[in-house]
C-alpha cells in the first residue's frame, strides 16, 4: 500500500467563502468556518460570496479536522491533473478603415 502524499488535494464540495484576505480565505466547510491560507488551497473561490468546490491540502485537512485519517468521501486529486486556465489569446492590431 503507497502513504499518502499530504500534499495531495483533497475536494469540498458546497464551501461558500465567507470572508477574504490578501493571505487567506474564510470558508464554511460543512457546518464548520475555516481560514485556509490561499496557498494551501486550488480552485475557483477567492472572493466572499463564491460558492463552489474547493481543494484543500490533505494535510491541512487534517490539521483543521475537516476529514479523518480515513475519510471515504475524500480522494486523493494530483495537483497536475486540475484543469490549468487558458492564457488570454494574443491581441492583433487591426487598422481602421479610411473614409
């Protein structure tokens, strides 16, 4: 049997993020609210009022006792496989039409 990475991902579903820092976000997990460092945590939830799923560090958690040492709804998610956000397409110069 493989240990677990700790930095493995591990998905929350319906987290609402209650408050954000520069640093960190306010998030209610479950029935639970927990700051998480941003850079301990990947999706798409940055701002108050974002509802969504969140990928929290296994180890974090662990640590904020959001899963247990096994927790059968949680599994594990490579950083790599997350979907990456395409770069804004290259702008062209487009002359204007004289009259």
């Amino acid at each position: 049997m493989a240990a677990e990475d700790p930095d493995d991902l591990v998905p929350f579903q319906d987290v609402r993020v209650i408050r954000s820092t520069g640093p960190a976000i306010l998030c209610g997990i479950r029935d639970r609210l927990v700051w998480l460092s941003r850079a301990h945590v990947s999706g798409k939830l940055w701002c108050a009022g974002d509802r969504g799923t969140l990928f929290i560090r296994r180890s974090v958690a662990r640590d904020r006792q959001l899963i247990g040492a096994s927790t059968p709804d949680a599994f594990t998610l490579a950083e790599s496989s997350l979907p990456r956000r395409r770069p804004p397409a290259r702008l062209r110069l487009v002359r204007a039409t004289q009259r």
